[in-house]
C-alpha cells in the first residue's frame, strides 16, 4: 500500500505506540498494530470510522472485523451490494467488498477507545492522501462527529461550513460528497440512538448516490 495512505510501522504518536506495546505484549495473538484500511482500492464509497477497537481491528487486523460494531455494518453493505458476504469474523473469512472501502480516522487502538486530538490531527495526513486518491463522483461516509471533522479537515475545509448530524448530506468538492451517520457502537445501537432503519437510510442514500 501507498506509504502516504498508510504505515504499518507508524510510531508518530507515542502514547499511542507505547499503549500497542502492552497490548501486544499482553495479547500476543492480536494484530497490535496500525490497521490498514480494507476494501477497492478504486471504490467510489468510503466508510470512515473513528479507531480500531481492542478486540475487533486490533485484534484482526481489519477494520470492524470481529467486534459488535461491525455487526450492523457489514450486515448493511451485504444487502446494499458492497460486499459478498453479511459478516465479517476473520481477516481470511473470505469478505470482499464492492466498489467500497473502510478506514479509519486514526489507524491504531487508543486507550479506552479515544484518541485525543494531538492524535487525530497526526494520523490526518494518511486520510488526506486517500481522499485525494479518490475517483471522480465519490461518496464519503462519515462514522460519527470525530471521523466527520477528521475528513473536514483532511480536504482543507472550514468546520463551521459543515455541521455533522445523521444522514446529513454535504457537498465538500466537485468530486466529493460527505454523509453523516451516528456510529454503529455498541452504545448507540443498544440504546437505539442508532436503529437499523435510520442506518439503512444512510446507505440507501450512498447508494443512489454511487450509482449515478
């Protein structure tokens, strides 16, 4: 993969870093490192979230693979077509996905699952070099405020242009679309901040908008 998009051997944060190092020496079978984003290189669909998640990427190596919040997500991109299967449990499980790729805000765990913002502005020049490598007529998709303002940033755009709310719709460059949707955590799907319908609308609108 393009170094500028991402580094397995990144170590620019060292809280970060030194944080991997006990996870990988108190998980010796876990990835415990920075995940790399998954998916067509040339897909017109991007899905960003915030951060791998302990037991999920981190442990897999792929994005939202073997956690709770991949549950929904990639139940969603099989029946929206950018994916030939409904789950995902294992970076050899066999999952491809359709002119759609995953990444992330920030490639490695964080303590307690949030980055600080030293971190997310450290990891934004990765993003920066994926966006820029996008095709012609591409939709981002957005995980939540943090992943929304991280994209905001990578493209060199005002914040206050571009207000985050669910399944809000923004025009970020001629070739650039962002859409917004709540996280598919643990927390906002149980609590139904979240529900299956409003997700679905979300990518029904990626959808149409992909397929144009």
């Amino acid at each position: 993969m393009n170094p500028s998009i991402f580094d397995l051997d990144c170590r620019r944060c060292q809280r970060l870093s030194d944080f991997l190092d006990q996870v990988a020496n108190d998980y010796p079978d876990y990835h415990a490192r920075p995940v790399a984003p998954f998916g067509d290189k040339k897909a017109r669909l991007l899905i960003v979230g915030l951060a791998p998640g302990m037991h999920g990427a981190n442990a897999t190596g792929r994005p939202f693979t073997g956690d709770y919040a991949g549950v929904l997500l990639y139940e969603t991109l099989y029946k929206f077509g950018f994916s030939n299967q409904s789950e995902s449990t294992a970076i050899n499980d066999g999952l491809k996905l359709i002119n759609c790729r995953i990444t992330n805000a920030v490639k490695c765990l964080p303590p307690q699952n949030k980055p600080v913002g030293s971190e997310i502005n450290t990891c934004n020049d990765f993003l920066a070099a994926e966006l820029a490598g996008m095709p012609d007529s591409s939709v981002i998709l957005a995980l939540g405020g943090i992943a929304h303002k991280a994209v905001i940033r990578a493209l060199g755009l005002k914040q206050s242009d571009y207000k985050f709310g669910h399944n809000n719709k923004h025009k970020l460059t001629p070739g650039l679309t962002l859409l917004d949707s709540y996280h598919c955590s643990r927390y906002n799907t149980q609590t139904k901040r979240l529900t299956e319908k409003m997700f679905h609308d979300v990518f029904r609108a990626a959808k149409r908008l992909v397929d144009k």
